[in-house]
C-alpha cells in the first residue's frame, strides 16, 4: 500500500519495510496500544510546547496549514503533522518549520519500532500508531513553541487522542466518509450517521481546552454541545461564540471585536471558511500570541498540495497541453467523499467545462465527485489508484452520460485527451501523490 511508502535513503527505506509489515488487528479499536508504545518512550505527548489539535471530515489538513502559517508569522517555531503523505513520509513530520530529514527519520522510526517490539503481540501497534509516536517522540525532543496536529480518522480513538490539556481543538466540517470504522455498530453511539460522526470527532474535547468549530446541522451540532460539556471543554461553535462573512476579505468577529482578513491564496470559498476556522481558534486560546497582522500574513502564505491545487510547468502538464500555447490548465485535488466534490463544483461553478480523469478507491462513493461536477465535464477518463483497490469504469458508468473511458496509469490519460478543454484530476490522495511525483511537484 503507498499508506507505507518507499524511499531512495537506506536507512529509511529499512524502517519504511519493518513499518510496512505491521498490520492492524481486526476488531481492534481503542487508545491502549498507542498509550502503551508511549510510555515505553517515556511518555512524550506530555512533553510538548502548546498544541492545536484538529478533526474534522473535510478541511481539517487545510486548517492546520493555515494555524502553522499565522504561527510562523508571527516569528515562532512550530512542529506540525499532516497526514496522509503525499510524495515522501517525511510529509508526515515536521520539525520547527522543516521537513525531517532521511536521517533522523531512519533514526526516530527505528526507535520506535524497536520499543514496539518489547509490548508483545497483545499489544502489537500499527502503521498508524508507530508513525503517531514517532512524530510526538520528535516533537518532545527539539524545542518548538507550538505544535499543530491533525486527526488521521476520527477523533475519538485515533491514534493522535492522548493529550491532556491542548491549547485549542478544532473540528472542520462533518460528512460521512470512513463507514466502516466510523458508522461501525457500537452500543450507546448514536444511530443517526452524521452525529455518529459528531459523535466521533468531538472525542477530542478536553476539559479546559477550547473546542473550536464550523457549524453544524441541529442534531450534529447538539451532539458536539453535549460531548463540549460533558469533558468540561468550552465550546466556540461559529454562529454561537465567533463568526465571519465571506466576501472580498474575511470579516470575522467574536466577543473580543472584528478583525478585516484577506482572502487565502487557496482557492476555493472552502478555503476562506478553512481560515476562518483557524483564526478562531488561535483567538479563543491563551497560551499562544498570534497577532491579527501575522494572521494575516499567515492566511496568503499558507500552501497546501492536492486541494484545488493548479500544477505548475512539469512533465505531466507539458503532456496535457500538446505543445499548445497559452498551456491548458490542469488542477489537483484528493477529494473523494460528497461534501468534497460539492466544494469542487462550487470552484469550478462558471469555469470553462472540464476533462475530468478519476481515481477512486473502491470503497468510496463513485457518485460523490460525477454528481455534483456533472453540469461541468466534457469527459471522464477513469485510472487506478495506485496501491489501491479502485472503482473500474462500469462503476462510474451509471452515474455520468458521458462515455467513460479507461486508461492504465495519468499519463495516459492525460496524453489520449482532445486539445479543446482544461483538465482536473481527482478522486484519491494516493493518486494526487503520484500525479504531483510525475510532474515533479514535490511538497516540501
């Protein structure tokens, strides 16, 4: 699976196969195999500088890139961690501003595999696990003023749950995505799937930390109020305890006055909702000073691959256009799941109509992107995802009039595509990580 990953290092590549070969027992749900790996690293998620900690379906990865951004503004050095990976596993940690190195990662990851192997197979961590605790033993140990971390699935029981008093937690907006694990049957879980999912990610409230969110449908939204009161967690719902409008700036306002944002070079309206989210939670927090210039400043400069992302001059986009100039257009996004494919649309509402090539694993929703983004395409080119089970063509054939043709691999697709038309590649992370591979886009 490209979950694990590959590299040119050797020392790397080495933990990189040992991580690889952990699997993840069936039925397995809960906290104490990543609690137990910690203590046996001496615990390091108590030795981290203020954390902001965020879940959320859709929206969350970008709002970290945002909080990251108006921290590093503002002159402080910041650890985060995004999942997944893109291009490389380093994408997965990084260190007071700065990709991990091949070498300290060969190091960090066999620390932690080795402490793994002393818990036996009770207790056997994984993929997910391993790389949580390595990213938080790394973070212990180089000094930093924040750390900025996002939620892998959930929030409740992932991996990342294990921080006592964070300086805020946010919560991005819900949709159902992750059936199996989130909607999986579970006595006194509620029976309604998005506040399941409410349900799931405001397990990360913690009693005094800020909880921070988008708002929500009546249900969702009551089931985050009860589980914000039940921890003790304050609560700051937008609508409730801030709110912006989104026009030419962000216009935000809470109890403590308004502030006039601009709008993110990210594009999207998702984007500016994103930014909003982050800026709230940096204003209901104390333990960290972030001011509304470098909020600003952070909110234009925050990057972030695979979201709406147009690609720049490669292989991949010289192939697309066919040597016509001006270039074509080609955008990226990892989008897979309904309320993505809406805030694809909504970019592309009014935008000259589209070639569409997609790649989506099987057990996603082969409607989710065709559905919304139908008023927009010229045509479908539908291509594996790479390391993983994907829909075939006859999945997406009900969901589109368009002919749907298959292709083997991007490149393909993109080469067999009519000159007339710009070009937007989607469905999975796994396939952006490869597209932004052959174009030569790496995210550093």
């Amino acid at each position: 699976m490209r979950d694990f990953a590959t590299s040119d290092h050797p020392g790397v590549a080495a933990q990189l196969a040992r991580l690889g070969a952990l699997t993840l027992p069936q039925g397995r749900f809960g906290l104490e195999v990543i609690e137990a790996l910690l203590a046996a690293l001496g615990d390091p998620q108590h030795r981290l500088p203020p954390i902001f900690h965020v879940a959320g379906t859709n929206g969350k990865g970008s709002t970290c890139a945002y909080l990251r951004a108006m921290l590093e503004a503002q002159g402080l050095r910041v650890h985060s961690a995004t999942k997944p990976h893109l291009v490389r596993y380093n994408e997965r940690i990084r260190i007071a501003g700065e990709l991990i190195s091949d070498e300290a990662l060969a190091d960090l990851l066999a620390r932690v595999l080795d402490a793994a192997e002393t818990l036996g197979e009770d207790l056997a961590p994984s993929f997910f696990e391993v790389t949580t605790a390595a990213l938080l033993l790394a973070f212990a140990e180089t000094p930093a003023d924040a750390c900025v971390i996002e939620v892998g699935l959930g929030g409740r029981l992932d991996a990342t749950n294990v921080f006592t008093r964070p300086a805020a937690c946010g919560i991005a907006t819900l949709g159902i995505d992750h059936e199996a694990f989130l909607l999986r049957p579970e006595e006194g879980t509620p029976e309604d799937p998005l506040t399941r999912i409410a349900f799931e990610k405001a397990g990360i409230a913690r009693k005094d930390a800020p909880l921070v969110t988008q708002p929500y449908p009546y249900h969702a939204a009551a089931e985050v109020k009860r589980i914000a009161a039940a921890a003790g967690a304050p609560l700051f719902m937008r609508g409730e305890g801030w709110d912006a409008a989104i026009g030419e700036t962000i216009a935000y306002r809470d109890e403590r006055g308004d502030l006039t944002l601009p709008l993110p070079t990210l594009v999207g309206l998702h984007q500016a909702e994103n930014a909003a989210l982050a800026v709230a939670m940096l204003r209901h927090q104390s333990e960290v000073f972030v001011s509304p210039e470098a909020m600003a400043h952070g909110i234009r400069q925050a990057r972030w691959p695979a979201r709406l992302q147009r690609l720049g001059v490669g292989p991949l986009t010289d192939l697309a256009s066919h040597g016509r100039s001006p270039a074509r257009e080609v955008w990226l996004d990892g989008g897979h799941n309904p309320d993505a494919g809406l805030a694809i649309a909504r970019h592309f509402n009014g935008h000259a109509p589209l070639h569409l090539v997609l790649g989506m694993l099987a057990n996603k929703d082969p409607a989710a992107l065709l559905k919304p983004l139908a008023p927009c395409l010229l045509s479908v080119s539908v291509v594996p995802a790479p390391g993983h089970d994907a829909h075939r063509p006859e999945d997406f054939a009900g969901h589109t009039t368009l002919p749907v043709a298959a292709f083997p691999d991007v490149a393909q697709a993109i080469a067999a595509l009519p000159p007339e038309g710009d070009v937007l590649i989607a469905g999975s992370l796994y396939l952006a990580g490869e597209v932004l591979r052959l174009n030569r886009e790496f995210p550093d």
